[in-house]
C-alpha cells in the first residue's frame, strides 16, 4: 500500500474547548428547529416530485431533457433518504413519523419513499454506521483509496485507468454500491477493505457461485429492473397511447415504447455520473488525512471527521439540491442528524471556530475534488497518514 505520511504532528489541538464550542452550536440549531425545516424538507420533496413527473411525460421521444429529468427525481429521492436515514428530522416538531429514521424507506415502505438499486436496511447500517463512525479508517467500507490499491499499483497506461475510473462512474451504483453494502450488513461490518474493486464487483455482484449475489439479485437488482425498465415504460406506453401520442408523431407504439426504456436507461448513466461526482470526492485526496486508529471519544471524533472531509461551494437551494448538501460535508460528518436547510447556517461558524483552533478546512469546488479523487484511484498522489506514534496526546 503507498502511504503519504504526513512528517508532523498533527496540531496542538485545544479538542476539548473546540468540542465545546462547537456541541453549543448544535444545542443553539435544535432549539430553533421547527416549521421552517418542514417547509424546507417538502419544497425539497415536491421538486423531486416535479423532475419525476416532467421527465416521464417528457418520455414519448429520445431526449435528454427527459432523461434528465428522471435522473434528478432519482437523485432527489437518494438526497432525501440520505437526511432523513440519518435521522435528520427526527428531532423536528411536528414532522410526520412516516419521515422519522426508524419508518422511512423500511420493509415496505421501501417502493414508497426510496426504491433504488440499494437495500435501504443495508445503506443505513454500511454508510450511516460504519462509514460515518469510522470514516478514513481500517474499518472505513467506503475507502476509495483503499479499494483502488490494484487500479493504483497495475501497471498499464494511465489513459486505461482514467478510461476505468469514467466507467465506474457510470455504474458505481449498481456494480460497487449496492453490493458494497449489502456485504457490509450481512457481514457486520467485519470484512476487511477490499483492495481490489474489480474483485469486490465480481465477488459481491455478479458471481453466481455466490449466496450473498443471488440475495442482492432478488432483493435488489430484479426489483429495480422490473420496475424500472419493464413496468414504467409499460405504464407510459399505455398513457401514450391512449393520448394518441404515435399518432400525433406519425410512428408506431412499439416506437414510444423504445423511447421510454432509452430516456429511462439514459437517465440511470446521468443519475450515476451525478451522484458519483458529489460522493465520491468527499474524503479522497493528498490534502486529506487516514488514520491508523480508531478515536477515543467525541472530541477526536469531531478533529478526524473535520481533517478527512471537505466541503464544495455552498450558498443557495440551488447550488445545495445539485450538490446533495453534499456540499456541506465537515458539518454533515460532525453532525449527521440535521436538517438539510441547518448546514448553510451552521457552515460559516463551523468554518470560523475550525480557524480559531487552527484545525486544517478544506473548501474547494466539486470539480476540483473530483480531479483529486481521480488522482487516487490512478495513483498519481496519496492520502495523508497519521499513525499511531503521530497521535496527539489528550486526556480520557
């Protein structure tokens, strides 16, 4: 494994006056929680509704105006579910229970309120568990430096590995995340990092010799592919049709049909570009920090999430909804539990006491993280290491 060691301590670290001062942020957002969070969360849920809705009666003939429309209802449904999994407006009053963590998206209200490629059950525990609590460490399941060891280590023209990197990114939500999780819950969250992100794919997606890829058939990939591409086309074909929409464009139904399925699978290569562009970038990077250890409490939880993250440029709803409030990483890590609308607030305080304690925050524009996360999986540059003999002392 090729380990950038960072040459210094870390930093002198007041971590218990920072902890302090920043939980009083938090006590200072939830006290003032209330009805400008609901309307915020269901302006949110109507724009999905709205793209969901546009998209498909856009759907009669191949365009990418439909496909994009549909991609980012796709999109909207992962932002929500991703808030509310991680029980964003639990602590909301007056928010509907059936947008509480321990109901949204669970057992059957699955085809209700995020039906994706992903298991929800699964999501919540390998990404809201084990990713957020240990983030950029051993037991990290989504360490892209960790699954790009062999990308990184082959020995082949760089032109091939960037060519591989823009395929992952047009499937990654089927052939990495999916199976990734669902390894991740069945597992307990003890299989090792796979170094190798061909072989995970292979392992946990597409083997047949394999229990786990047969669950993840049936429980995931079939009921998305049904619906997806077989029901919804089917259902916008027979509204086309009885419209008269073949007519009016002078072509057979089985043409509209055609042009369904293709905006439906154009929009599931966007919805994956997209998502892959505002994810994956998050903790990858030379100017980011791994560790060699797990942290001891809540005031080395808040310093490591802060040095493994990095936000996007951030200001409005528009900006925020393209990005997932993705934008807003350091404080989502911090504090996972929080409405969406609360990161734009709390982002420049968070911002101003990480100066205060001289702790590295790190804000750049999505694109320019994505040129970083790119030069990892190629193995053009390395994450920063803190081992064990650079830990900083602190008290128990």
């Amino acid at each position: 494994m090729n380990k950038a060691v960072d040459p210094k301590v870390l930093i002198d670290v007041e971590y218990e006056a920072f902890a302090q001062e920043l939980f009083k942020l938090r006590r200072e957002m939830e006290a003032d929680y209330g009805e400008k969070d609901i309307k915020h969360f269901f302006k949110i849920v109507n724009i999905n509704r709205a793209f969901t809705i546009l998209g498909y009666l856009l759907s009669f003939i191949p365009n990418p105006i439909s496909a994009y429309f549909i991609a980012q209802g796709i999109f909207g449904r992962w932002l929500v579910m991703h808030h509310v999994g991680h029980g964003g407006y639990d602590k909301v009053p007056g928010m509907p229970e059936r947008y509480h963590s321990k109901r949204f998206a669970l057992k059957g209200r699955r085809y209700l309120d995020w039906f994706d490629w992903i298991l929800p059950e699964a999501w919540n525990y390998e990404h809201g568990h084990l990713h957020h609590y240990h983030t950029s460490e051993e037991h990290d399941p989504d360490l892209v430096e960790d699954h790009a060891e062999f990308l990184r280590n082959l020995k082949i023209p760089k032109i091939f590995k960037y060519a591989v990197v823009v395929f992952l990114s047009l499937t990654w939500k089927y052939l990495y995340y999916a199976p990734n999780t669902l390894r991740a819950m069945e597992e307990k969250g003890k299989n090792p990092v796979t170094p190798n992100v061909f072989k995970l794919i292979w392992d946990n997606g597409l083997s047949p010799f394999s229990p786990r890829v047969r669950r993840l058939w049936l429980k995931c990939y079939l009921p998305y592919i049904l619906f997806f591409f077989v029901a919804m086309p089917a259902i916008m074909t027979g509204i086309f049709y009885l419209v008269g929409a073949h007519a009016m464009l002078g072509v057979p139904i089985a043409w509209v049909a055609a042009s369904v399925l293709f905006n439906c699978l154009l929009a599931e290569c966007i919805v994956n570009v997209h998502t892959f562009v505002v994810i994956a970038p998050n903790h990858a990077g030379d100017d980011l920090y791994r560790f060699s250890w797990h942290f001891r409490n809540v005031r080395e939880f808040c310093v490591n999430q802060i040095i493994s993250s990095v936000n996007y440029r951030t200001g409005t709803d528009l900006i925020d909804y393209s990005q997932g409030w993705l934008n807003y990483q350091i404080e989502h890590h911090v504090f996972p539990n929080m409405p969406m609308i609360r990161y734009r607030e709390i982002q420049p305080r968070v911002e101003d006491l990480c100066k205060k304690y001289e702790i590295p925050y790190i804000q750049q524009n999505v694109f320019s993280r994505v040129r970083k996360l790119t030069d990892i999986m190629v193995g053009n540059s390395s994450m920063m290491w803190l081992e064990q003999d650079k830990r900083p002392e602190m008290p128990a």
